[in-house]
C-alpha cells in the first residue's frame, strides 16, 4: 500500500499536526511500512488459535477492584468548587481549537 503525501497531510491535519515537507516524506514512509505490516498479518490464518485472556479473568480473589457500590453523584456545585473558572454551573476552559 502507497500512501501519497496527500493522504499524509489530510491525516496530519485531522491530528491539527502542521508537518514539513521533510516530515511528510519520512510519516508516509513509516505509515506504509505499518500499514504493510498490518496487511501481512492479516494474511495469517489463525483457525485454532485461542482468544487472549483478560489480565484480571483468573484473579478474582486476588483482583485489587474496589467493591461496586451505589453512592450518591457528585454535586454540580461540588465538581466547580475547586474549577479555576466556573460559569453558569459549566466548567469554562479556554479554546483550544481555531480554524
């Protein structure tokens, strides 16, 4: 799979990233390089091969999990009260995205 410059940059700028001409050449080398990786793999045959387990599936009385309890929620005004900026019962941050 080839990926174009093109197709680099409109990834790039999905991620709000502002690349190079340099970087570009080098990320379309790299995703090309995983993305043929990805395809190998996907050409394995894996008939037999059992399904990983959950880190925590056979350690149940050893898991660290706190007991699932039903507790009252967290106030509105209990969450703003450490806020920086409250408003008009929101959390107020500054803008982060400009297009």
């Amino acid at each position: 799979m080839k990926l174009t410059p093109e197709k680099v940059r409109y990834v790039a700028d999905l991620a709000n990233l502002k690349l190079t001409g340099e970087e570009v050449a080098r990320m379309a080398h790299d995703l090309d390089e995983i993305l043929s990786h990805m395809d190998k793999l996907n050409q394995l045959d894996t008939t037999g091969v059992e399904p990983m387990a959950q880190v925590l599936s056979d350690a149940s009385e050893t898991a660290t999990l706190r007991e699932d309890a039903i507790r009252p929620p967290l106030s509105n005004a209990d969450a703003l009260q450490c806020a920086p900026q409250p408003g008009q019962g929101y959390f107020k941050v500054p803008k982060v995205i400009e297009r």
